[in-house]
C-alpha cells in the first residue's frame, strides 16, 4: 500500500538537483479522542486487599457471560451458584478459574530459604502437566475436570462451565464458554488513506548500538526526510506514531543501586538516565512532525504494577515542549480518526504466555478479546493495582485494533465476528531486536511491516 | 557526507541534498578523477516474507544495491544516502554522523524535511513549566569552508567554537581559553545535553570571556554568578545548566552587565541552593588561592598609598564595570562596593580594610625607622 504509491517517482533522485522539491503537509489529525480514563489512577491507596478485584470482576462479567452461556447451550438451562449444586444435575455455572500449579513462584517458596532451599530460577513456562483447574465464585470453590483445556486456560479468567457435579465432589465440564466478541462499535473510519505506525521495543540505553542506527532510519522516515518523492508523500500520510513501551532497553535497569553499598555507587548515574536523554531527542524529531503516544513499558521509569501510569512529562523536557506528544497510560485506549485502539504493552500477553500453553502471541491475543479481559493474570502473576470499585481490565466495548507491544515478531490477523465485528489484531515486534515497525492502514484495517536495515561487516540478507 | 548532514550544512531540502550527492557522484565519475569515491544508497520497497507483505527499508552499500533491487518485488524509492572516501565497514559512522549534525540542530529538526506539520507548535508554558524559548537563533551553519572540506563533524565543530568564543577582543588569550571552553563545553554537552547545543554556546562564550577575567583575577569566586548570568541573558531557567556551570568553570568570575530581574527572581531559591552546595565543593580548593589572593592583595594595597585603598587594585576594575548580584562567596569581596546586597559581606570588607590598614600602619612605621623588609 506503501509502495505503490511510491513506485512510480522511486528513481527521481537520482538526478540533478531539480527546482525547489515539494514538502507536504502532514495529514492533519481529524478526530482523536482519549479514552483510558479508565487506567489513570488518581489517588492511590495500597491498603487494599487484592480480592476486591475478583469480586468486582466477577459480579461484572457475570451478567454477559449468563448472557452466552443462555445463547449457547439454551434458554432454559439452570444457572446455579456453586453453593446451590446439586449431584449429577446438568447446570451452567458461573466462576473465576484458578489454576493451582506446583511451579509457580510463590513468596512462601521464597520465605523458605531459611531452610536452604534452592529459590525457584524463572522459568519460561510454569505449565505441569500436573496442573489443576478449580473454578471459584463468591462463596465456594470446585475442582474442574472434563472437556476443558488445563494448560491453556490461566488463573483469574472469568468462565461459563456446563456440566454437573460429580459424587467426589469435582465438576465435570461438557463444555464452556468465554464471553466472546462484544457487539461492535460503529464504524466511522477515514476514507482516504490514513496509516498509523506501531512501534515498540526502542530499547534506548543497550549497550549495543546497532538499533540505533534502525531507530534513526524510523523517524527519518516518518518525518519525511527519508525516500524519495513518492515515499515522502506516503510518509505524509501517517496521522500518528504510537510507541508501545519499553523505549529503555533492560539494561538500564542496573540494581547496582540496591546491592552495591552506598559509597560505591555514589557519583554514577543510573543507566537510565543517559537513555532517558536519548529518548527525549528522538522523541523531539518526532514531535516536531507527526503526534505521537508514548507507552510506558516493563522496563521504562514507571510503576511497575498495571495499569502503569505515562511518563513524567519532566523527563522528557525538549519534547514535551511540543504539543504533539502525548504521554499516555499502559493499557492505551484512543480513538484515532474514528477507529478505536486499544493496546498494552505487552506485558499481559507474556505473562499468560508464562502460564498458559499457548505460545503463539498473536494466539494469546484473540484469546484476550475472546475472554472479554486484558489481563486475566493480573492481580495473580503480574503486579496490579487493588482496584475495588471495577475493574478496568475488563472488555466494555470491541476495538477496531487491538495490539500488544514487545512481540518476539510481528503477526496480525483481521478477525471477523458474528455480529460483523472486524477487530484487527497486531502483535507489534520489539523493534531493538527485529528492526520492524507496523504501519497500520485505517481505511482498510490492514497492517504491514517495515523493516529497517543497515549494513554490517558481513551484510547478508 | 550523508544527506542529512549536507542538509543541515547547506540549508537546503532533504530532497535537494540527495540530489546534489547524486550530481557530484556523477560527475566525479565522468571525469573519473581517480579518487574512488564510495556511496551507499537508501533502498525501499516491497519484499514477500513470511507470507505477508513487507516495506523493507535499508541502507546498502553501491555493490549490494542491484543484488537488493532484484530481491524486492517492487521498489519504492532509491536515492544516494551518503558518500565518503573509504569503503565502510557497518553503517555506525553514518549514524554517527547524523546523530552529531541532529543533536546540534535539534530545535529545528524539522525544517528541511519534506513533511511539515501544522500540529507541530510548541506549547505556551503554564507558569510552573518550563519550555524552552522558542526564539531561538537559527543554527549556525558551519563555515562553508570547513563544511566543503568534507571534515567530520568533530572536527568542524572545534573551529566554530573557536570562532564564536573569540569575540574579536580576546583573540591572543582566547587561545589558550579554547582547550578550557573545548573542555567545557563537552563537558557541558555531557553533563546538560538536553539542553541544545544553541543554549550551550552562549554560556560557553561567556565563560571565555570570565575565564579571560578570572585568570588575571584569578580566584575570584562568583560561581553562583556564572550561571545567573547566561541564564538571564537566554531568559530561560534550566536549572541542569546551572548546575554543571559550577562545577565546570569554577574560576571565573561574573561579568555580565544587564541583570534582568525576573529571571533573578526566579532563580533566587537555585542560586542559593547552589551557592551552598559551590561554596562546599570549591571551599577546599580555593582555599590556598584565596591565602595567595589575600597575601597579593595585601602586597598591592601597601605598595600603593594608604589614600589608595579606595583605588580599586586593576585587576578587580572590570568586575566593578559590572554590577554584580549574587550572595558573595567568603573570599572575594574587597573589590565589591557596598553595592554589593549582602551587608554581611560589606561587614567583612570591612574587617579586612581594618587589618590591612593596621598592618600597613605598622610597616610604615618600621618603613620609618628602619627598612624590615
């Protein structure tokens, strides 16, 4: 889409120089509306307990999934809380799943070192095939067995089983059922071409170089100052650039602080803070030409636990000069144009990925939107806010483009609903180590990647 | 010599760069004047991979470029990247490049780019914020001479410095300044570099010109000053800037005429917190200077008449030119005239006047009966 356009002035620089080249706009930015109020955090309070969250959860999704579990197996079917179950009666009930593994981290693992055991090392996945699923609601709990996935499912989603109890006390699952897609929200796309580039991974302050050289290609590129004629006037057209997190490499993430004594480490800087400057200059050539977003990722100056709040603007000084950039929360939601985003950085995906058999990213992705959650793992594996009132995480409305940052490659899918939902599904790579962005077109909902190179010593391709 | 660089040192559009390295390949070819010239090109278009359709954009080097161009199914656009004399090992000295020309040209990134973006204005500042002033001069473009050479950035920005630090007068002293101010300004580069290059070079000029003062009055201390003075004159607060002045150019002293009261105002809680924390970290170096200022003090004032302790010794008199601002640092003040704010620092003066004349008193008095030494 890109480059046939372009194709056709591809050689007019090669040339003499010509009488004054023509610049073009940028497209201008039509309709862009903010709508991650929801994860900005005003006041925080962590005197909470985390079950609040289960139950908000539970009690939100609770009257959909009744919904669904009606549409798919009948309109007569009973629906029961676990408490009212009654042996070998075929009911659908209504619960968050937990799954109980023996790998998982747990701090009591850890408090056990004082008995010289080995602390677990991280592992890429936590699954066993020993893994079992118990399903809970507010009062009781069960043991799951059956027609149900163990190693695909992870703890905190919220399901419809249909079965009935058996007489050793364990439930036997015929079938379940997520959520699913949710009604879809009216389409009011551009007409005209108008593209949009994902990136993520920048990983600003490694201490390799060679992305650098990648990163500089991206902005020259959008601002317009890469390609010839045609590519240029492409490049016009992209409305914005959203940066899906970890723009600070993990090797800024020095703990030299924390281990190292005080007078050892008293006149270095943190890593971060020479990547931080970076940043801000890379961000300053974007500003200046294209708005962008910028998500704050797992290993950028934040909090850690989701939903993580935007960056400081105070960081960020040249940049931030610009009206241009917006610092925004993880997860992202905008309307852009007419076309609903919705984005995370990454983190939900690889932590389910650590639980879950699944291992295709994009997979993991469809299986979010179809579990009607961001993040299931949330409060369980991954750091969460102790929300008590709602919670954010949970679908409301069907995106037009859902992504996810910090992918090991890019993968995208249109996914097509029964009610006419068209969702299209974008695993942005880490740009530090596949030097591709994703340029995602709103007209057609279709994405592309781009891929940026230098050359090497030995610069095979 | 790539095609950024050439836009930020001619002027000129990007397009019209890429052109023109084109034009001179081409005709350093016909003419084949023997010295091999080495380009790589920039080379974008569509490349089937994975199944889907990928934009793929890469810089290569003039012998890979047919092999690239027969692998993407179509081509988007081909230009010359850059040109350099040796073959290129990796494309880090091109990044390098670009990354030096850019940081010195930051606030105006986007002027020779093809694209213009009418979002793209700079904010008006709330009060608590702080944006830098969006009048700013225009990037010095680099002597033409020095940019045709085809020297690296490095060395062309050596020469500018030079130039714009030389300010005509201090052309002899500033000689030996520009080693000082070279240093500085990297180090202020290192230490400040989200402050542009175009603020940096104020400062840096002033400090050449204080550090041509302060040599002849070497150890006096307006540390504080230093910073308060480019600040004013930029009307911008950036309290990082101020912060590295201190420690880089800690004998020199403060010269700038024109206070501007606002700014000073604004910077009154800075400078006093770093005042404190210059009088800290210089207190045990300027020590022994000050002992050697005092004693060459005192040696002045006795050669000179008792009536001429008024008389300001020369070295000070420029300093009195400017009115100076700023809480005084213990060592320095004799020269200051009550003008000076600080009471305590007059108090001091005082004190001093007192034992000089003392000791003056008793040497002239063995003057008269007999010589001492």
């Amino acid at each position: 889409m890109f480059s046939e356009q372009a194709a056709p002035t591809a050689q007019g620089l090669l040339a003499p120089p010509s009488a004054e080249p023509p610049t073009f706009p940028r497209v201008p930015v039509s309709g862009y509306s903010d709508c991650s109020q929801p994860f900005q955090l005003g006041e925080r309070s962590f005197s909470r307990q985390y079950a609040h969250i289960y139950a908000v959860r539970l009690a939100g999704m609770r009257p959909g999934l009744e919904q669904r579990a009606r549409s798919q197996w009948g309109n007569d079917i009973a629906l029961r809380k676990l408490s009212e179950l009654q042996a070998g009666e075929k009911c659908c009930v209504v619960g968050t799943l937990f799954k109980a593994m023996q790998l998982q981290p747990s701090i009591l693992q850890e408090i056990s070192e004082e008995h010289n055991l080995v602390p677990q090392p991280p592992l890429p996945k936590y699954i066993q095939p020993s893994d079992e699923l118990i399903l809970e609601d507010e009062l009781q709990r069960i043991k799951l067995e059956g027609a149900i996935d163990v190693q695909k499912l992870v703890t905190g989603t919220i399901l419809a089983v249909y079965g009935s109890e058996q007489d050793d006390g364990r439930f036997l699952v015929e079938d379940h059922c997520f959520t699913g897609l949710l009604p879809p929200l009216p389409w009011t796309g551009p007409s005209s071409d108008r593209f949009v580039l994902l990136a993520s991974g920048l990983g600003l302050g490694s201490v390799s170089g060679e992305a650098l050289l990648g990163t500089q290609l991206l902005v020259d590129m959008v601002t317009g100052q890469l390609g010839a004629e045609g590519e240029q006037s492409c490049a016009a057209h992209i409305t914005r650039v959203i940066l899906a997190g970890n723009l600070l490499s993990q090797n800024t993430q020095s703990r030299d602080t924390i281990n190292k004594a005080k007078y050892l480490t008293k006149k270095t800087q943190a890593a971060s803070v020479e990547a931080v400057k970076m940043l801000d200059e890379i961000l300053l050539q974007l500003c200046t030409s294209v708005p962008v977003d910028v998500m704050p990722g797992e290993f950028d100056p934040t909090n850690y636990t989701l939903p993580q709040q935007p960056l400081h603007r105070c960081m960020l000084p040249l940049a931030s000069a610009f009206a241009t950039l917006r610092l925004v929360t993880n997860p992202y939601q905008a309307n852009l144009d007419g076309v609903r985003f919705l984005g995370t950085s990454g983190q939900n995906i690889s932590d389910i990925f650590k639980y879950s058999s699944m291992d295709d990213y994009l997979e993991i992705l469809e299986w979010t939107l179809l579990a009607g959650h961001i993040s299931p793992t949330a409060p369980d594996t991954l750091g969460c806010y102790p929300f008590y009132k709602s919670d954010p995480f949970i679908l409301t409305e069907c995106p037009h483009v859902y992504f996810c940052g910090n992918a090991p490659h890019f993968q995208s899918k249109l996914l097509q609903g029964k009610e006419g939902q068209r969702v299209l599904l974008v695993t942005v790579p880490d740009f530090s180590a596949t030097q591709t962005a994703c340029l995602v077109n709103l007209r057609d909902l279709t994405c592309q990647p781009i891929t940026f190179s230098g050359f090497g010593a030995d610069s095979e391709d | 010599v790539t095609y950024k660089w050439l836009s930020y040192t001619l002027g000129v559009h990007v397009n019209q760069a890429k052109q023109m390295l084109y034009d001179y390949v081409e005709r350093k070819r016909r003419e084949n004047s023997g010295a091999q010239l080495h380009v790589t090109y920039l080379l974008a278009g569509n490349l089937l991979q994975n199944g889907h359709v990928c934009h793929k954009v890469a810089v290569v080097r003039e012998d890979k470029l047919e092999a690239m161009k027969s692998k993407l199914a179509t081509i988007a656009s081909v230009h010359v990247y850059s040109i350099q004399k040796a073959l290129l090992k990796d494309s880090s000295p091109l990044y390098n490049t670009d990354y030096d020309i850019v940081k010195t040209n930051l606030q105006h990134c986007s002027k020779f780019s093809a694209i213009r973006c009418a979002a793209a204005v700079p904010r008006t500042p709330p009060d608590a914020a702080r944006a830098p002033a969006p009048a700013r001069s225009p990037p010095r473009h680099r002597d033409p001479d020095a940019a045709v050479n085809g020297h690296g950035p490095p060395a062309a920005k050596g020469p500018p410095q030079q130039h714009r630090g030389i300010m005509g007068m201090f052309a002899a002293k500033a000689a030996a300044k520009p080693q000082d101010t070279h240093k500085e300004a990297k180090a202020e580069a290192k230490e400040a570099p989200g402050v542009s290059a175009a603020s940096s070079k104020p400062p840096t000029k002033n400090n050449i010109m204080n550090n041509f003062f302060g040599k002849a009055a070497m150890n006096k201390l307006k540390v504080s000053s230093v910073p308060e003075q480019p600040k004013e004159e930029k009307e911008v607060v950036k309290p990082s800037v101020a912060g590295a002045e201190p420690e880089s150019s800690p004998n020199t002293a403060a010269e700038k005429p024109g206070k501007k009261t606002e700014p000073a105002r604004t910077q009154q809680k800075d400078k006093k917190s770093k005042t404190k924390r210059a009088d800290r970290s210089d207190d045990e170096e300027e020590r022994d200077p000050e002992n050697v200022k005092k004693k060459r003090k005192r040696i002045k004032q006795l050669q000179s008449d008792s009536s001429d302790e008024e008389d300001v010794p020369p070295s000070p008199t420029p300093e009195e030119e400017r009115a100076p601002s700023p809480p005084p640092v213990p060592a320095l003040k004799t020269e200051l005239e009550p003008a000076s704010t600080e009471g305590s620092a007059a108090g001091r003066k005082r004190k001093r006047k007192r034992v000089l004349k003392s000791k003056m008193f008793i040497d002239e008095e063995e003057g008269c009966m007999g010589k001492t030494g």
